[in-house]
C-alpha cells in the first residue's frame, strides 16, 4: 500500500491550482524551479508584516519553526496557557497546518487570525484559511471567527510604525464556512492522487496564472509554436477559445475568426514574418517632439513596511534616475544620472539633482507616462516647493510608448508585447544581455539590499555600477529608438 504524504495547507491551496503541479511537489520536486527574486521578495515581505502583526496581540508566544516535532509538542503544551499563540502547528489524520496567530476567546474558543502583506481580502485568503480551520476543528478545538488582518493602503508612517494603523482586519468567517463545504472530499482526492506513480496530465489553462503563476508553467507551456496565440495582445479569452478547438499558431487562425485591428496586425505579421510599419503615424508622433529632446527614466522601490516618514505601504519610492539630453537633429546625447547613497531617504535629492539638469523647455520623453508623472505628482505633494515645477512638466512629457501600444509598428518578434524590453532589440539590434542587472524589478530588489546592508562591503562599487548601466540603457535605448523611427519613416 502506497504511503500517504503530509498535506500541508500551501500544498492543499497547489492541489486547487492544479493536480500535477501539487504531485509534482510531492514526487519530483526538483522539477519546481526556485522561486525568482520577485516571488522571493514577496515572501520576505510576508515574513516582515507578520512580525508587525504580532505586536497587536500583547503577550502572545512565538512558537519556533525550525523543528517540526517541537513545533507540535510546544503548541499541544502551550494550548492550555490560554494566551495568543504565534505559528501554532496542528497535525491529525496527515493534514497539517500552522496558524499565523492563534487567539483565545471566551471561555474555550478561539479565533484564526491570518496575516498577509496584500492590501485586502482575496479568494486564495479564503481558501486557506478554511484548511487551517478545517485542521484545527480535526484537533479539537472549538474555532468562533477566523479573521484576515492584511496591510492598510491608506496608512501614513509618522515616525515609528504603529501596527494598529498599518494593520486592517475584516472578518471572514462565513466566506470560510462556505469554503469549507466539500473540503474532506478534496483532500481525500489530493491525497489519493499523490501517491499515484503516475503524474497527473493536466491541459494548459486559466489555472496556470491563478492564484498565482504556476512554477512548471514553462514545462506545460513548451510545446506551443513561437508566435501563439497566447501571445494575442489584449484580453486572452479569445486565445483560450482558439486553443480550445486545436489552432495553436497565429498564422492558423481561420479568416472568419474575429480579431480586432492589433491582432490582425499580429496576424498578418506572422505570416509574412515583417514588421507592420504605420509611417503616416510615425511621423505624426515624431512631429510632436521638440528639441532638445530629454529622455527619462526612473527606477523606484516599494514595500509593504513604508519605509520613510510620509510615506504609504508599496508607494513607489524613486531612487535613480537617468537622463540622456539631445540638443538638435542628428547631435550626440549628454548623459546625466542620480543614484541614492541608500542611506537616507532619497526623494528630496532625486527631484532636487532632477531639476537641475532637466531644461526649462523641449520635450521630455519617457517610456509609460503615467508611471513617471505618477512619481512626479506624489514628489510635488510631500514637497510642495516643486509643484509648480512638476506641473509645468507635464505638457512636456511624451509617451514613446503610444506609437508600440497603438501598432503603428509592431514586429512578430514583440510577441504581442509593446515593452521597452521587446521593443528595443527587434527595432535596433540592441538589447539586455549581458547586464547583470536587466529589469526594473530586479533594480529595485538589488537598491533593497544595498539599503539593508545585505553586499559586502567591497561588492557595494560594483553593484552600483551595475544599476548605472541598467537605468542608462533604458534612456539611451530610447534614443536609439527615435533616431529608428527617423530613418524607417524618412523623417
């Protein structure tokens, strides 16, 4: 008889996801690659709030983690104290959870208080909380309300973090009770399908994105044809349809499947593999840039834990910047960049370096406005000195993004994507390889762990050259992506 497996509650939430990715896990888990810098940080940032949450419960006890067996046995032992307990374990019939903060009420009962680093109540919140409940009611004991507590996205840092104002909490007890229906059926059917010697086979789906995206989702993906329809630009309902009735490739879907303007574009790409070139648009937009010509990028942090006084949890904080200036038609780029020393906090110097360098007039162009005049506006209202400034800048700031969005040019190669990162390779040549540092998420990690001293000190030059050289390229890939247009259009 096949041996069962401990059905952990992050396990169980991996069986709703999907069944071969939970025997995965459990048979071959050197299959899962390792989670990636953003998934990681995600963790990290679970960890840090629920550190806050548990000064809300004034003499609660911290459980340990690190052994599994003294995990139950402390948890057994430490019931009877009646007190707040943190990481409570429970264990019955080979299910078993922990509980973020386990808290007495009346005379026997107890209320589930779990923790998470979003800024509300999401369907995989409740899903796991109706395990841990589950769980705990196998045990023994007599569960009242179960509680999420998530991070308050209204709440200003003054000083010292108070957790009561960073913390919200709703109740969720009946959304709990109605996902606990059905519950003994699918962990018994988890169960059994684990211990099977065959893995699971499992057509790609929805689910591979939800709740979140699924670590063997480049293994069950890998058969599609480059150019798929998955790589349909907009909402990929249309994909799964296509999918759904065997047509896989772009170039295979029938003429009488309806596709809007883009995707046609899409379409008729793949099949003559050349790009589609709109140059009546292009110069339309061309037209719109005056000299000299500022191209600009900023990099940001965030985080659940507002970092500074003022600031909100997972507020963009700008931390870098570059600019490359050119003056005329055909003239050389001046380059000007900021870095923060990642000792302060950076925001005053950022606008006050950026100020200095960016001229009275031209255009200034960016990639994605809104990300920039988002950053800018949140800059003028902590330092109401350069709001007038900011304003002024707004009827400035081009978006080089419109013409890629728009697919007034578009090339296969894009797939169906109007990113700077796809974008400047198919067009220029040009590309992120190479860097050490090749994307905005990964700068943000890396200025994070310069910020908490996690580089030996003699790695800290290097780490900020890197950053130099990732935020340059992005401003001087603009360049070169302007200067293309130019000569595609024969402006």
């Amino acid at each position: 008889m096949a041996r069962k497996k401990l059905l952990t509650k992050s396990k169980y939430l991996v069986g709703l996801q999907c069944s071969k990715y939970l025997w995965v896990m459990l048979n071959e888990p050197d299959r899962i690659p390792k989670p990636d810098v953003s998934t990681q940080h995600r963790f990290d940032q679970g960890h840090l709030v629920g550190e806050f949450a548990k000064k809300r419960f004034p003499g609660g006890i911290d459980i340990s983690t690190d052994d599994f067996t003294d995990n139950l046995r402390h948890t057994e032992k430490l019931l009877k104290k009646r007190k707040p307990l943190f990481e409570a374990g429970f264990m019955i019939d080979n299910i078993f959870s922990r509980v973020d903060v386990l808290k007495p009420v009346n005379k026997e009962e107890w209320d589930i208080v779990e923790v998470k680093s979003s800024t509300g109540v999401k369907d995989v919140n409740i899903r796991d909380v109706s395990f841990q409940r589950y769980c705990c009611e196998k045990y023994g004991l007599n569960i009242r309300n179960s509680i999420l507590m998530y991070i308050n996205n209204g709440y200003i840092r003054q000083s010292e973090i108070d957790p009561e104002d960073l913390l919200a909490t709703t109740d969720i007890t009946v959304q709990v009770d109605e996902a606990t229906n059905g519950i003994q059926k699918r962990i018994e059917n988890m169960s059994r399908e684990v211990v099977s010697g065959k893995c699971p086979s499992v057509t790609i789906g929805e689910h591979c994105n939800s709740p979140y995206v699924c670590p063997l989702k480049e293994e069950c993906w890998g058969f599609l044809p480059e150019n798929n329809v998955f790589e349909m630009y907009g909402n990929k309902k249309k994909a799964f349809e296509l999918f759904e009735k065997g047509i896989f490739a772009f170039k295979d879907i029938p003429d009488d499947f309806i596709l809007n303007g883009k995707q046609k574009i899409q379409k008729d790409c793949d099949i003559t593999g050349k790009p589609h070139i709109d140059e009546k648009a292009i110069r339309q937009f061309l037209n719109t840039l005056r000299y000299p010509l500022y191209y600009l990028d900023f990099e940001t942090f965030s985080g659940a834990i507002p970092p500074f006084d003022g600031t909100r949890p997972y507020q963009q904080i700008p931390f870098q910047f570059s600019l490359h200036v050119v003056d005329e038609d055909n003239a050389a780029s001046r380059h000007h960049s900021f870095l923060a020393d990642g000792t302060n906090d950076p925001r005053h110097e950022f606008i006050d370096s950026l100020k200095k360098v960016l001229g009275n007039c031209g255009s200034i162009v960016v990639y994605n406005m809104s990300f920039e005049k988002g950053v800018l506006r949140a800059l003028a209202n902590i330092f109401p000195e350069y709001n007038e400034w900011v304003e002024n800048l707004n009827d400035r700031i081009i978006d080089l993004l419109a013409p890629f969005r728009s697919f007034h040019y578009y090339h296969p190669r894009q797939k169906g994507s109007a990113s700077i990162k796809n974008v400047l390779p198919v067009l220029t040549g040009k590309g992120y390889e190479g860097l050490n540092i090749s994307d905005g998420m990964n700068a943000s990690l890396t200025f994070l762990d310069i910020i908490s001293n996690s580089f030996p000190e003699g790695e800290i030059g290097k780490i900020r050259k890197d950053l130099k050289k990732y935020c340059a390229l992005d401003t001087e890939g603009m360049v070169w992506i302007v200067d293309k247009l130019k000569k595609l259009t024969f402006y």
